[in-house]
C-alpha cells in the first residue's frame, strides 16, 4: 500500500487532468460499469520504503519507491486504437513529472496479448514508477 500522500497526489492528478472517461482510485467501486462504458483503474502494486538520513530525530528523510499502475478498460471489439492512444496520453500526464511531493519517471507501455481480453472490456495496463520523501 502507498504513502497516503502518493495515493492522494496520483488520484488529484488525474481528477484534474483526464476527462476522457471515469477514474476509480482505490477502493471507491465495487464493480465495472453494468452498461459496458470505458474506465481507468488505479492500483498501487508495489511501495517499499527505507530510511535515507539518520541522527536528526524527527526530521529524518524516508523515501517511498514504488510502481502505480493504470488500467484503461475500453469497450471490447472495437480495436484498439482508443485504448492506445488513452495509454499513450496517461504516460503523459506522468512521465517524469514533479508534483505533490511525488516524483514520477518512465510510464511502461501497455501489453497486447491474449490477456487483454476480459469480458465486456479489452484492457491495456501501463505502470509508472514513482518517488516520495516523508520526514519524521
């Protein structure tokens, strides 16, 4: 699980930068749209953290590392052209960005293959790793 204040800054980011469809950050949907329409999801697969100064108590630095990663879920049968090119605008809006007390480098690319075919959805996911410090 991420630092609350990395959850907050991805999720704040793309509340106010991406309209293209629906974002459901973390536990905030049960389950996908009924009606089959596109969505993005969030998830936070991998946060490690680690002490980098010692000796000034309470104002030590600790720094989170770690991946988030975007799921697009489009509308299966249609190609995949709108979901590239969603994956394409979403690294983006995160490719070595600075913000929030977040630092963000090279999103992944989304993988196609024969699991990207789930249900009613084709799903392309791209992760990008991410830095933050925290004193205490």
């Amino acid at each position: 699980m991420p630092l609350k204040l990395v959850a907050d800054a991805i999720e704040a980011r793309l509340a106010d930068t991406w309209d293209r469809c629906p974002v459901f950050g973390i536990n905030k949907q049960g389950d996908a749209p009924k009606d089959g329409s596109p969505f993005v999801q969030v998830s936070y697969p991998v946060a490690n953290g680690e002490q980098l100064t010692v000796g000034a108590p309470g104002e030590n630095v600790w720094r989170e590392t770690g991946t988030f990663r975007l799921v697009i879920n489009s509308r299966r049968g249609r190609g995949v052209i709108e979901g590239l090119t969603w994956a394409d605008e979403l690294a983006a809006l995160f490719r070595g960005k600075e913000f929030c007390g977040v630092q963000t480098f090279a999103p992944s690319s989304p993988v196609i293959d024969d699991r990207n075919e789930e249900g009613m959805y084709f799903v392309l996911s791209i992760s990008c790793p991410y830095q933050a410090d925290i004193f205490g």
